[in-house]
C-alpha cells in the first residue's frame, strides 16, 4: 500500500468528493466539529484503517483504502476538508439570506 503518493490533483478531487457528500447530507457542521477533534489522530485513524485494511477492502476496494488512508494521514489534508466544508455552507447561508 501507499506505493505511489497522492498528487495535489487527487487530493483535491477528494476533498471535494467528501465536502460533496457532507453537504448534500446536511451534516456540515457535525462534520467540522469531528474533523476538528480528531485532527490531530488523523495520522492514527489512517494508520487504524491500514490495520483493518483487509476487512475493509472487501466493500471498499483496494484502491478507495489506499488513497483515503494516505489523505487521512495528514492533517494538512484534514484542515482543508475542514476549510472546504465550511466554505460550502457559509455560501449555502449566504444565499440564503440574499435569496
């Protein structure tokens, strides 16, 4: 695992992808708060996932464990998730209060 290191293209299409998601769901804000938290375990909860990797790549697929257990293993990946999904609802409220 981890043989070939994400690019910035691929980290972005991740952090997009999962502030995607979190948003359509509603879960904005209990997203920052865990993300927040547990920034600093990043590396661990990444380093966790390797451990539990071949109960995981069952439903997951070798490659999504791969790439999000590199993302997760920096908390500079983590900071901005946390700075995208809060980008994407202060616009959803601002459009709301112009709108």
């Amino acid at each position: 695992m981890w043989d070939k290191p994400l690019t910035e293209e691929d980290i972005e299409k991740m952090v997009e992808r999962v502030a995607g998601e979190v948003h359509k769901r509603g879960l904005d804000t209990p997203a920052i708060l865990f993300l927040e938290m547990h920034k600093p375990l990043a590396n661990v909860f990444a380093h966790g996932a390797l451990a539990f990797s071949p109960f995981l790549m069952p439903f997951l697929g070798f490659d999504r464990v791969d790439r999000y257990t590199q993302f997760m293993a920096s908390p500079q990946n983590v900071e901005r998730l946390i700075q995208r999904i809060e980008s994407r609802r202060d616009a959803q409220a601002e459009a709301k209060t112009n709108g």
